[in-house]
DNA sequence: GCGGTTGGTAGACAATGTCTACTCAATCGG
DNA sequence: CCGATTGAGTAGACATTGTCTACCAACCGC
C-alpha cells in the first residue's frame, strides 16, 4: 500500500517536507498529520512513527522556518559596510516576510508548542536576532563607550519590533478592510523604514544605563 | 435538560457570552461551539439555532472586540490637549493589548473569518484606526497645509504597526526565549514610544504628496 | 536460528463542526 | 376556537482529526 518512492529517504524527512508544504500552502491551522500521511501514500499512523505528535513535527517546523528565516537575513547582511548593514536587514526582513506570508505567521503568529518541551525550537530565533544585536553594534550613531548591552538590546527590541508590526499588519485583514489607498499601502513599508530611520539617527539619550533616569 | 437561568436573556447573548469567556480563557482555537453549549447546559446543536457556523459566531466575537478596543482608545484620548493625544493613545494601546492579550490576538494574530462575509466585523476596526488618523491629523508637527490624506495616512500607518509590533512582540513566543533580562524587557516597550516619539519630532520630507520623490 | 528492535498497518476512541429529522410550544389567520 | 406555521431546542448521524493500542514483517546481532 505505501508509496515505495515517497519513503526512498526516510520517510521522517518526507513527513517534515510535506508538512511543510501544507503549512505553506493552507496555513499551519490546516496542518494535519493525516493529510501529510494521506499525501504521502501510507497508512495514517506512520507519521507517528517519527513524531510523537502533532507538536513535535510542529515544533521542528518551527525551527526550520527560523533557520531560513536567520539565514535569509544573514546573507542580506554579510559584506555590506555597517552603514548600510541596518538598513539591508530591514529590507530582507520585509522581503522574507512578504514571500513567505504563512511561515511568517507560523513563527510569529501562532500559539507555539511550549518551548521548554522543544528545547532546540528556538535556537535559530535567538541567532536571528543576534545578527540585528550585531548590527546595531556596529551602526556607527548608536554607541560611543562600552558595549552598554542593555542599550543594544532595546535598540534591537525596538527595531525587531517596528519591523515585525509592519510585517505583521501587512498581512492583517484589518488594514485591509481600512480603505487605504494602493498607493498608500505600497508606500507604508518604505515609509515606516524611513521614520525608523530618523528614530535612530537621532538617538537622544541611553536610558538604560543611567541608573536613575528621572527622579 | 437546558438549565433555563441562561436563557432569561436570549440564548444569543449568552452563547456570544460564554464564546467570549472561553476565548479569553483559552484562546480562539478553543473555542468550540459544542462546549458553549456544554457550559449553557443546552444540546449542542442549539447554538446553530443563533449562529449558521462557527465563523458567524466568531465574527461577531471579533466585532464586538473591536468595538472594546476603539472604545478603550477613545475613552483614553478624550479631553486632551493635541499634544498628549498620541502619547496617550499610543500607552491606551499597549495598555488594551497587555490586559486582554487573548483578545488582541484574536482581532490581529488569527485568521478572521472572510470579512467579505461578514462585513460589520470589520466596522469598529476602522473607527480605532479613525481615531488614530483624528489624533495624527491634531499632531502639531505633523501637517502644515491642506489635510494631505495621502500623508496622514501613511503615518497613521507607521504608528499602528509600530505600536502593534510592540504589543505584538511582547506576547510571541519568541521574545521570551532570547534571554533578555527582565529590565530590558520591562523597559522595552516606553522606550519603544520614546523612539517613535522622536521619530514623529523631525518629520523630514512629505514624501507622498510629492508626485515623484525620488527619479 | 532466534529474540529484540525498527518501521509500518489497522482498528478503535473521543472530540469537533455540521447535516437532517424530530418535538414542543407559541402565535396567528380564519 | 382551531389548525397551520414558525421559532427554539433536542437527538442522532457523519466525516474529520489527534491519539492509543494491538498487530505484523522485516532485519540484525548473537
């Protein structure tokens, strides 16, 4: 009965591609361990020979998506001069965003298995974000004196942040429904690249550091 | 067998209530109509008396949250003066987001039913964002000439996602797992709105009005 | 050769959304 | 006042899903 070809690696692998696939395809909620057996011509319990369950192929899903996901943006990044290190990861940032809408909202939109049981999940998430910890430690307006990691750190969050609502609201279904403009909205992304810009060319003060910022 | 206390008001409400319940208690892939009923005491078929599908009911849990949202965010701008308006809106928000994170996930993180569908879901997302485009439109640096649409919302845009990253952001998986220390974390969303505060403060150039920016 | 492991199958179970058939009461036209 | 209609709820069924358990058939080291 089971589709010799589909198992000529194993069928771990095969099970992982086609959840994959599904996932990009119709979305993480419609991932279904049968569907990925049925597609792969065996019997409905064969995946569970690989997984213990569903959160667990999830889970590795999740981690591949990451590593993409950090790989993409490494390469965007590598050799560029730190003036322009920022402003590339942003760019690709968007970029993997928008052409892979449904991983996108796998690794930030949906409710995750529970990282502390799929300890290597969120490995590459933490390597995605030292790549922009990185940047910012190299883009020239934002440090003077020592390394201040608290600074860098909400620099980073605040990016990410900025980055991944613009990312995130794109794909929403509210914005849709908002009756902006095409032009507007194809013009948003820039835009709000360019006021992250500004925000970071102007950096004030390093709250973070100063014990005692106000009283 | 139906315990009748929940039906002095219609079934109706009480099924969008419970549906709520369970939505801010689980989350939006819990909810189940077979387990309103349930906790209604009634058959599990009777909630399809009210609602066609499940979609219809989800529908209306998404309107009337948004409906709370834009609520929250008016009550919270109402009286102040132009220049504490966004600030004001901007902590309202986070503040909305970090107290019903269930809920905000369910108008921004899920997969809403079709708005073509069901097209008063939508409605009450479009005064929240109006109240933005109101408040942005007072913003003292913000607009020297005419109204400038076009301009006003683009920046309304980046001040949503920008906000919406960080509320976003806050509750993912992911931030979690990158060892940040609880200080920065603390920290993380003020100065996420003192960034764009800066950012707002030295609007540079009108890019959209003009015809070509760039070539 | 033989016992255990490895990878796969088949059947069952409970939960869910949804369909259809039914019951029962209220209501309303005549 | 009576019978038909309709509104509201019940009950049973079906397909789909995740997961459990029992089974089977190679294969591999001894």
């Amino acid at each position: 009965m089971a589709r010799r070809s589909a198992r000529t690696r194993s069928l771990r692998e095969a099970c992982l591609a086609e959840a994959l696939a599904i996932v990009e395809e119709k979305g993480v909620e419609m991932l279904s361990l049968r569907e990925v057996a049925r597609r792969l011509g065996v019997s409905h319990q064969a995946p569970y020979r690989h997984f213990p369950s569903r959160d667990h192929i999830l889970a590795e899903l999740v981690s591949a998506a990451f590593a993409a996901f950090a790989a993409h943006l490494d390469r965007a990044r590598a050799g560029r001069e730190p003036a322009q290190e920022l402003e590339a990861l942003g760019r690709a940032y968007l970029d993997y965003a928008a052409r892979h809408p449904l991983q996108y909202r796998l690794m930030f939109g949906t409710p995750l298995p529970d990282p502390a049981q799929h300890p290597d999940m969120m490995r590459n998430a933490r390597h995605a974000f030292a790549v922009l910890q990185a940047a910012l430690g190299r883009h020239p307006p934002a440090l003077g004196g020592p390394p201040g990691y608290d600074d860098i750190n909400l620099e980073a969050l605040f990016v990410w942040s900025a980055i991944h609502g613009v990312a995130s609201m794109m794909q929403t279904d509210a914005v849709a429904t908002l009756g902006l403009s095409s032009r507007v909205l194809a013009a948003s992304p820039a835009h709000s690249m360019a006021r992250m810009r500004t925000a970071l060319a102007h950096l004030p003060i390093r709250a973070a550091t100063r014990r005692r910022s106000r009283s």
